[in-house]
C-alpha cells in the first residue's frame, strides 16, 4: 500500500471524486486550492482533498474509496496519513459531511467528533437531491479533530 501526493492532472480521478461529493461544480471549487492525496494497493483505492482554511486550520473536502474496496480500511488509512501530514502545520482538521449515521460513525472512528451543523446545506447548494441509503440528505454536518 501507499500513497502518494497527486501533482498533475487532478480531473483524471473525477469518477472517485464525485463518489464523495455527487455535484460537479462543488468539486471545482476547491479542487484546484487543496491538496489531492492517492491510495495505491494494487491499483487506485482511495482519494482525498484536503484544503487550507486558515493559518491553522484544515478541511477534509472529499474522501472517496471505490465501493468495491469500502470497508477494507482505505479510508481510515488515508485519513491516519493526512493527520500526520499536516501535523504541525495546522491545529484542527475540519470535515464537513451529510448527517448519515453510516458517514458519522465512518469519522467518529477516525477520531472526529461533531463540532456544528449548517442547517439546508445540501439544498441550498446542490442543483439535485443528494441521498444516501435512500434518505436525502439535508443538513451539512462538520466534524473535528484536534492534532
């Protein structure tokens, strides 16, 4: 396993960037001021972006895992490499998500605990419904991690 920083064309893994977050247009927003990190094991597993917010904080914008290779501990690893990181650079990493108990419990072990919610996020900017396990998501929920 390993992984590794992406410096060249982010666009090429949009398929597994729009696992993580489905609105194109958001991606676009910051994908081009964040860092991309990549998890190889045998073939691409795992992507994130993570941005600047501040001079001491961070935010996870979008973690992605193929659905084929989820819940084989991709995800928490990549996580576990962003922490050590920006360990240093930054006091608080931020990640903001739907209010999906399955997602929620996904960072809960990961170490993030619930910081405050913006109430009609997915609605206010998103051009469609966003589901996940069949219930729409409304709410954005952040969640913290403090190095």
């Amino acid at each position: 396993m390993k992984i590794e920083e992406v410096l060249g064309d982010r666009r090429r893994f949009l398929d597994l960037l729009l696992l993580g977050d489905e609105q194109e247009s958001m991606i676009d927003a910051y994908l081009d001021r964040g860092d991309m990190f990549a998890l190889y094991d045998g073939g691409l597993k795992s992507i994130c972006v993570v941005t600047r917010e501040g001079d001491s904080i961070c935010e996870l914008k979008n973690i992605a895992t193929y659905e084929e290779c989820q819940g084989q501990g991709y995800g928490r690893r990549l996580v576990e490499y962003i922490f050590e990181h920006y360990r240093g650079r930054c006091r608080v990493m931020l990640v903001g998500t739907g209010d999906s108990p399955r997602i929620l419990r996904f960072y809960e072990r990961c170490g993030f605990t619930v910081s405050h919610r913006i109430e009609n996020f997915f609605l206010d900017h998103y051009d469609h419904p966003i589901f996940d396990c069949g219930e729409q998501l409304v709410d954005m929920v952040y969640l913290r991690r403090e190095f």
